[in-house]
C-alpha cells in the first residue's frame, strides 16, 4: 500500500510544470459541445428532483389560504425555497429542490410535527450552485 502511495506521489511530482502553471490543449469541438450543453439546459427549466408539498387547499378562498400558509413556513425556515403550485382545483406548496429522495426524506422527517400531513412528490427542482 505504501509503495503504491510512493509510486502515485512521483507521477504527481513530474506532472508539475515548473512555476506552477497548467497548459492545457484540447480539440475546438469539445467547447463547441460544451456551449451546446449549456443551451440545452439553459432551455430546461429544472432539472428532476424532489419537493415536499406541505399544503393543499380548493374552494373559495383557497389561494389566499395557501398564500398565508406559504409565508408561515417561509418565516420558520428561510433558507427553503417554497412555491406556490395551482394544478386545478388545488392551490398547492411544494418546499425544497432535493437532488435525491433521501435529502427529500431528512427534510420531511424535520418538518414532520409541524406538517403531519406532508409528503415526498417527484418534481423539476432548481438548478442548484455549484459556485
């Protein structure tokens, strides 16, 4: 193991140019394609994920309901995003942009004496940062 190490040390040592700088050579295409990548998410509004729908009311003054319940969590848990969804006849609020069901899960079981109704819904998530 330790001489496998040493040997993975070496490689890295003589990759280093002198003065710490990387020149890196590849073919015109391949930004080509990274500009086409870029178009085409750009043009997707999400990518697939998961929310937690917290809420879900129909009538008459349902969406005003459903306003008023979407700025109560907003106050309890700021760094959520929440939305507010209208598939008809229902006004709907869906929180989070979870990449995976088990993130959606944590969050869920979080929430959960809050929001005893609550569950896990597939759904177009934001794009998340990467900065």
């Amino acid at each position: 193991m330790l001489s496998l190490a040493l040997i993975f040390a070496s490689f890295i040592s003589y990759s280093q140019t002198p003065g710490g700088k990387v020149k890196v050579v590849q073919d015109e295409r391949i930004e080509w394609l990274i500009k086409q990548h870029k178009q085409i998410n750009e043009s997707q509004k999400g990518v697939p994920g998961f929310r937690v729908q917290i809420y879900s009311d129909s009538g008459s003054r349902s969406r005003l309901r459903t306003e008023k319940e979407k700025a109560e969590f907003e106050k309890k848990y700021p760094e959520t995003g929440s939305y507010l969804i209208y598939e008809e006849p229902y006004f709907k609020i869906r929180v989070g942009n979870f990449r995976t069901r088990l993130d959606a899960r944590r969050f869920l079981e979080k929430i959960s004496s809050q929001y005893e109704y609550a569950f896990i819904v597939p759904d177009d998530i934001e794009y998340p940062d990467f900065e």
